[in-house]
C-alpha cells in the first residue's frame, strides 16, 4: 500500500521565496523508440489541467530507434506557446547527448538526470537532481521487457514534486492518454510516476527556482495536433475521396482522418462507407487520383510534404488548367531535396504557389493554429469546387506534428456549397452548356458530372489548348482567351480568400507581416519589443495567398515593414515582389529564420533590434 | 388518305439509341492508322451492347492512342490527362462514382514507359474498367522513336535496330491480377469486337493489349507491328463469339468443343478453341503460351484469360450504393453532438 500523499504538493524546504511561477521551459532529452512520448504528453496535459497555458515540441530524428530527440514544453501564464530558446529545466536521459545538453544551459538551471551520467561533474553553477531510474523501476515493474517503456514515467513524477504539479492531475492525464482500454498500461506507468515523486520527497531538500500554480487559462479548451485538426477540418467539409502517400510530416493527418472517418462517416444502418481512402503507390498517382475523384464530383483530397509537392508539379498544372478542384495539405518540413525531415520550415511558398511549367498560379491559405487548421479545411473545400482549382492548405510541421492547445473547434454554420455544377434538370432548361465560359464574370466557368444523364452533359477535359467549348485548339485567340480568364478568376479569388488579421498599436511606424506559426514568436517579439525596447510594432497576419487590398494598405501606412518567414530565401517576400510597385516593395524588409526548429521570439526581437540600428 | 410515304424507321439498339449517338468528333490521326479501326470497335461494341453514353467515362494519358477518346461516344465525359498517369486519374473518377463504366485508351508508350508503375498499380488492384493499350511498338507524335514495347532486333525506319527485349503488358497484367487479359490486332474485326464486348460485359479490369500498326513510322519491313508482320505472324488462339444478356441463348453448346463463360451482366462469351488446348481460366497456361510463342516470333492473340470471380478494388472499399461524389450534406457533415462529443475526448 502506498503511504505517498498526493496532492497538493508542500513546498520544498530549501525553495527560493520567490520562485518563477507558471514561466518556464521543461526540456526531455531522450532516446528515439524509447517510450518517452508517453512521458512527456502526460507532463505536458498535467500543467494544462491546472489551467496554466502550455506547448509541447517534439524535435525528433529521422529515425526509428536510437538517436537522440529532445521534447520542450514550455509553461507561460501570459499564453505564450511558441518556442522559448532558453531552458530552465532539464531531464537528461539520453547518455548521448547529456554532457552537450547540459553545457548549453544558462547558469541556474535545474537538471534531472540518471544518475548513472555523473553530470554534476561537468559544471558547478546549475543545480543537480540526480535520479536511480533502474533502481527505481524494477519493483515498480516486475516485467523487465516492460521497464524500458515505463522508466521515463519515473521523471514525470520527479518533475511533479520538484515544480509542484500535482499528482492528481498526473493521474488524470495518465488516464486520458491510455484511455480505458488499456487500464492496465495506465496503472502500470502511474506506479511508476508515484515511484519517482516519492524518491524525490524523500531525496531532494534543496528546492527548485521554479513553480506551477494552479490558473484558469485552459478552461474548455483542447489538446490537438494540427495534423488532426485538418483531419477533422476535412471530415466535416464532407471530403468524400482521399488519396495520399506516407510522407513525414504529413503522414499522421490522412491516418487521424482514417481513424475519425471510420468511426464517424459509416452509414448507421448499413455499416457502408460514405467515402474511399486509398494509399496510393506514391505522390503521382495520389494527385492524380484527388483530380480523377475532383472531375468525377467528389471532395477530394491528398496531403504531403516538399519531396511529393516537386512529385505532384505536372498534375497539379493539368488540375489548374483544366480547372478541378482538389484539396492539398502541404505540410511543409526542410527542403530542398530530402532535406531534414523532422525539421520544420515554411520553405515551399514560391514553389507551392507557381507549381508546374507555364503561367499557373495556385491559392494557398495559411493555417497558424489547430482551430484554423479545422476552419480552413473546411473553407478550402468549399473555395476549390467554387473555384474548380486545386487548393493548397499550408501547415508545417511544428503546426501539423506537434500538440497545441486550442479552443473547441466550432462547428461550420454554412451548408456545404458544391460550386458550379449543372445536372440534367439544368441542362433541360439551358439546352446546353459550355465548359469554359465566363458566364457570370467570375472567370468560372460551369460542370457537368460524368454520369449525368443527359445527351448535352459530356464535355472532354483536357491538358491540351481547349476552346470554351472544351475542344481542341492551338488558335492564338482561343489560347489567350483562356489564360486571360484564368488570370481574372485568380483576381476575383482575393475577394473570397481569408482576409489577414491586423494589429495596429498606436505609433507603431514598423510593422510585421507573418504568416503561419511565425504567429506566436511574433506576437511575443510584439510584446518584447514593447516592453524592453519600447518600440511599437504592428503585426497582420496573412492567412491566404492572393493576396488582398488589406496587406497594401497595411504596408502604406507604415515606414518599414518586416516579413517575417521561415525559410533562406523571403518566398513571401518574393510573391510581393511579383505584383508590388516599387515604392510598396521599398518599403519591405526581410526577417527570416530556416534552421528547422520553430521560431522563437528572441530570434525575432533580436533582429529587429539589429536592423533597426538600436 | 395519306399520300405521304413515311420514312423507313431509323436503326436503333435496344435502348433506342442510333449509332451515331455512339460516335465522337472526326480524328485526327492519320489515314490507315490502327488506332481508328479501335475506335471503330469501340463505337460498335457500345451502340451493340446498348451502354447509355453517359454511364460511361473516357480516360487517356498523353500520345496518338490518348487522342482517340475524342474520337468514340461524343456523349461520354472524356479525361485526357498527363503522360502515363491515366490510371490514377481513372481511379479516382471510379472512387468518386463507381457507378461509372470507364474505358481507358493508352499506347505501348505511355503504358510500358512512363506508365509501367502506375499501369502495374492498376493490375494489381484490379479496378474495375477496360484499359485498351493500342500498342504499335513506336512513339508516333514525337516522329518515330522505339517504345518499350518494341521487339529485340526490330528496327525504326532509320534502320536502326532495337537491343533491348519487349516488356509483354499481357504478361504484366496476367502475373499481377488483371482478371480479363487478351490481346488483338487492329486488323480482326471480329475478334476484337468479341473481345470489346467482353471488356464491356466483365466486372473488373480488363487489359486489351492491341497489335495496332503504325502506318508512318512503323509499318516497314524490320517492323514486328506492321500490318504485313501481323498478316504472317498473329496466331489465334480461339474463335469468339459474344452473345449479349438480352438475347437468346438457346442453341446448344457443343461438348468438348466449345467452352461458355457466362460475365457479370448475364451476357456469355463462347470461346471454340482453334489449333490447341487452351485454358482460358488457367493464367500460368496463359502465361507459359506467350513465352512459347514469343519464342517462335509468333504474335498470340485472343482471350488469355478469364477470371469472373475475383473481387474488385471498389468491392473491398465497401461504399455505399450511390456515388460518393453526390452523397448529400446529411450524409457526409457529420452532426454537431459528433464533433462536440470528439471535442470532449480532447480536453
């Protein structure tokens, strides 16, 4: 019987009067394939269920098993959740990497290590909480296959006692993270979590500079990826037809949407599917089956990274110019070629926006949180079949692998609207149709689905030069025509794509442009910048290409205007570049980040501070 | 009393369609090119067969054979897409509405070359449609170069002599799971229309590989796909005979003789076997009889094999009846208390 009194956690002794409270980085250094993540989501949901605002970040290899990976969660009572640079407190577990990671902290921090590393030898100014993790897990857990799985448990409950999080909340989150199928596992690793709390009550009289205090900041909201969140986002848009090929890091969102469609989008009375998930045999047919499945009137989707966008760059061309809708989850990880795939960056706009030989322009949102992630999945469907062209949601893969907190998604108020679609009845009234014209001004032209039964429906879809009427022509006149409509409906496209979120402090003579998860460095930078600096800097958000009148106005009203990106080469910048006059585009500076972890707020207010000359 | 003659009743199938309604816009291939006479038989089989037009989709990839779907049912929604990529936009089409009978039309360039992997992924699923390859050994649009489909020392009109061995897309198919295979020759009327028929008749992926000579770049002594070639060379393996669900079938099937394989939609193909003992429901006989005639330089042609049994790709997604593409609203937004219930899971 456990004599372990949980929470509320006592103060330790030796804690400092004044402990940083709910402001803090946790860093988890361990090893690929060794059940850590089970660990580190439990820590992570434990701070969130006391009601403190929190983000975890998996920096993982490319790998199966054995290389090292490193897991920061990071607690802010002011609700920033994007990377933090520094770190005040880590677990060091992988024997690999501990000497490394604990030279690179700030004096003053605290390390929880296993004790075997002897890392209280490398340097006198951090503090050192050295832990006996086999020692600990074998009564914990008899079966010595298990333990290796179970051991990183041990450190949740560490961490607990030295921050105090309470052991409860440990409890619930062990709950919720094996569900109640697997009980078993769940009590299993909540031995082990009390193991180590207990190990640490009676161990450590010397308190931590650090402390977790109960808020209300998470009330109602969620833990979710974006990866599932545009799985959801697809699911409630009614997509019908999805086609995919694995790719990290864009994997996980066509497999949450495989687990959600199975449970959700079955018939009730007949068990039958009210939709067709197809693992295609690579990134080719995967486009190309979304484009059959968009021409044939399906919702149709695939999702991928860099390496199957350059795969996808011919069919995507024939989806604009034959005007299909699809919609393509770009989560976008560091190129070029096969780059670092576990990396983040948001380095395929350029190539994502003018995909495939020729004069093509494709729209492209820009999701910066799980909620958008849900919302745009749903906008992106209803803006491709009314615009009959293949879309691109852009996420990456801090956004698309990593966990955030997120309100509850809301559920979509308007109906579905399938776009320009004319069936037997309208072709009886209309006596006839023709593909590609421009009836209403829009530059959209109106469909017909094969298998509509009636004698005027058919009309031949080609990559070819076609007339209006979708025939074969290679007549100056007819070409121009064509690439003209195209080009308008691509302006009337600003009209309807999501307009940015605009930020204007009184003052602010610079100005920030970012889009995607640049957001939550540059919203701390903002911050920063007010408060250290005081330099007042506005911030719009872009949430789509086209751009719109909104992004003009915002760079006029401003001396200097900093994009913000994570990638080498300013892509956004460079699609400004295309359509901007000189004297907008003197105005434009860049501010890029493309090391492949996500973007902090230091990094950003550093370089202000630098071209700003201050 | 009327003096006025009335007209002779127009001819019509027996769904009331003329066979013009069965046509497509004029081709532009050249005169005498294989590929027209396909077009024929495709015409034929479907005005015979009396397909509604619009229950069908038309697919190609890119080449002269891709060009032919504007030639055949004008009434037929048509897909010509990109370079050997027909099958993935096929497929997607019949996920969307598997309610749609799809005939795809390729050549030996964008099927062998450029198409082998995604060809092969269609096999292999054994999607239900007809995919007809109008094989001429030759790469016609860009004026004369070897396809995959070329015999080892078969030469261009150059002269110059090909070395490298001809990928079999009967062999192909066969091996990975198309379960109707034959092969044909543009110049067998007959045949072919047999065997289109089937194709149309048959539930699952039928693979008609087509001897369809190219009468500008490929049709010289040297050529293994030339008319004269074909002439000397085909061996038939069957005779065929198509007899529709919706006619009589009565007349007695002799023993031994003659072998009856009744299709998916009731119609039956009678397959009277010719020279040899073939098997048509036997794939490593099939298998095994082009080897032996590739050897001798002979071109098989005739129904390879047969398979009514086997479960399609859209079989195991288990959709429901009508298409997917046109489920309403109701059908695919799940409700409100589902996504605040799926929202509870994740606090």
């Amino acid at each position: 019987m456990s004599t372990l009194e949980v929470s509320p956690a006592d103060s330790l002794p030796g804690q400092s009067i004044h402990p940083v409270v709910n402001d803090f980085s946790i860093q988890v250094a361990t090893v690929n394939g060794s059940g850590s993540q089970t660990a580190n989501s439990v820590l992570m949901r434990a701070i969130f269920q006391m009601g403190i605002p929190v983000s975890g970040k998996n920096m993982f290899p490319s790998n199966i098993a054995g290389l090292p990976t490193w897991f920061t969660i990071r607690a802010s009572k002011h609700g920033y959740i994007g990377r933090r640079k520094e770190v005040d407190i880590l677990v060091a577990m992988n024997p690999e990497t501990a000497r490394e990671d604990v030279e690179k902290l700030n004096a003053g921090a605290v390390v929880i290590y296993d004790a075997p590393l002897k890392l209280n030898e490398v340097r006198s100014d951090v503090h050192f909480f050295p832990v006996p993790f086999d020692k600990l897990v074998a009564p914990v857990c008899p079966d010595a296959k298990l333990r290796k799985l179970v051991r990183n448990m041990i450190y949740d409950g560490v961490v607990a006692r030295l921050l105090s999080i309470e052991m409860d909340e440990v409890h619930v989150a062990l709950g919720k993270q094996f569900g109640k199928k697997k009980a078993k596992a769940a009590e299993l690793n909540w031995g082990a979590a009390k193991a180590g709390y207990e190990f640490a009550l009676k161990t450590f009289t010397e308190g931590v500079p650090y402390r977790v205090e109960r808020m209300n900041a998470t009330a109602g909201k969620i833990i979710i990826d974006g990866n599932a969140a545009c799985a959801l986002g697809s699911m409630f848009a009614g997509v019908t037809v999805v086609t995919w090929y694995p790719i990290t890091p864009s994997s996980s969102l066509v497999e949450s949407l495989i687990g959600y469609m199975h449970r959700c989008r079955h018939d009730p009375e007949t068990g039958k599917a009210t939709y067709a998930i197809v693992q295609a045999e690579d990134e080719l047919a995967s486009i190309g089956m979304a484009l059959g499945a968009g021409w044939a009137g399906a919702r149709a989707m695939t999702a991928t990274a860099g390496p199957g966008i350059s795969l996808m760059s011919e069919f995507v061309g024939l989806g604009y110019y034959s005007e299909i809708p699809t919609v393509i989850f770009n989560v976008e990880r560091v190129g070029p070629s096969t780059g670092l795939p576990t990396r983040t960056q948001q380095g395929d706009i350029l190539s994502t926006a003018l995909l495939s030989h020729g004069d093509t322009r494709h729209p492209l949102f820009f999701p910066c949180s799980p909620e958008e992630c849900f919302s745009m999945a749903i906008e992106a469907f209803d803006f491709a079949e009314k615009f009959q062209t293949p879309i691109f949601v852009m996420t990456d893969l801090d956004l698309g692998m990593n966990n955030w907190m997120a309100d509850a998604f809301a559920y979509p108020e308007k109906p579905i609207a399938r776009g320009k679609v004319l069936d037997a009845a309208d072709l009886d009234k209309l006596g006839g149709f023709a593909r590609y014209q421009d009836v209403d001004g829009d530059g959209v032209g109106y469909r017909t689905l094969p298998g509509t039964n009636h004698p005027a429906a058919a009309y031949f879809t080609r990559g070819s030069g076609h007339n209006e009427k979708a025939q074969y022509t290679e007549r100056e006149d007819d070409y121009i025509n064509n690439m003209d409509r195209l080009a308008h409906k691509f302006e009337v496209m600003r009209q309807f794509v999501p307009e940015p979120v605009v930020t204007v402090p009184e003052n602010a003579k610079i100005g920030f442009v970012a889009f995607g998860t640049s957001d939550y460095a540059v919203r701390e930078s903002c911050d920063q910048l007010r408060d250290e600096h005081g330099i007042a800097a506005s911030y719009l958000r872009l949430r789509a290409y086209p751009f719109t009148q909104t992004l003009l106005d915002f760079i006029q009203r401003h001396e200097r205007v900093y994009v913000v990106e994570q990638n080498r080469d300013a892509q956004m910048l460079g699609l400004m570049r295309l359509e901007f006059e000189p004297e907008i585009l003197a105005k434009l500076r860049s501010l890029r980040y493309y090391g492949g972890l996500p973007l902090d707020a230091r990094t950003v207010t550093d370089e202000i501070i630098r071209q700003e000359g201050k | 009393m009327s003096t006025t003659v009335t007209p002779p009743p127009k001819k019509v199938n027996h769904i009331g369609l003329e066979v013009v309604q069965y046509k497509g816009s004029r081709t532009t291939l050249c005169a005498g090119c294989g590929h027209n006479s396909i077009s024929e038989r495709i015409v034929e089989a479907f005005y015979d067969l009396g397909i509604n037009p619009y229950t069908v989709a038309k697919f190609s990839g890119i080449g002269c054979s891709s060009k032919s779907p504007a030639y055949f049912l004008g009434h037929s929604h048509g897909f010509n897409g990109v370079h050997g990529r027909m099958p993935a936009i096929a497929t997607g089409a019949l996920l969307a509405n598997h309610t749609l009978l799809g005939v795809g039309v390729s050549g030996d360039g964008d099927t062998a070359s450029i198409g082998l992997g995604q060809f092969m992924h269609l096999v292999r699923r054994n999607v239900p449609m007809i995919y007809i390859i109008e094989n001429n050994g030759v790469y016609g649009l860009t004026k004369g170069q070897f396809s995959a489909t070329a015999d080892i020392g078969s030469t261009l009109k150059t002269g110059i002599a090909n070395d490298l061995p001809p990928f079999d897309c009967c062999a192909l198919a066969l091996k990975w799971g198309a379960t109707f295979v034959a092969r044909s020759f543009s110049g067998d009327k007959r045949q072919l229309q047999a065997i289109m028929k089937t194709a149309v008749a048959h539930r699952g992926l039928s693979v008609i590989d087509v001897i369809s000579p190219c009468v500008t770049f490929n049709d010289h002594v040297g050529s293994t796909k030339s008319y004269s070639y074909m002439k000397e060379h085909e061996e038939v393996l069957q005779e065929l005979d198509f007899v529709p669900y919706f006619e009589d079938i009565s007349v007695e099937i002799p023993e031994g003789e003659v072998r009856d394989v009744q299709l998916h939609d009731g119609s039956h193909l009678r397959i009277r076997k010719l020279a040899r003992d073939f098997d048509p429901a036997d794939r490593f006989q099939a298998l095994q009889a082009l080897e032996e005639s590739e050897a001798k330089g002979e071109v098989l042609t005739g129904v390879l094999y047969l398979n009514t049994n086997k479960p399609t790709f859209l079989d195991l997604l288990n959709l429901t009846p009508e298409p997917v593409a046109t489920l309403p609203e109701s059908k695919v937004r799940p409700t409100k208390a589902v996504l605040d219930s799926l929202m509870d899971e994740l606090r």
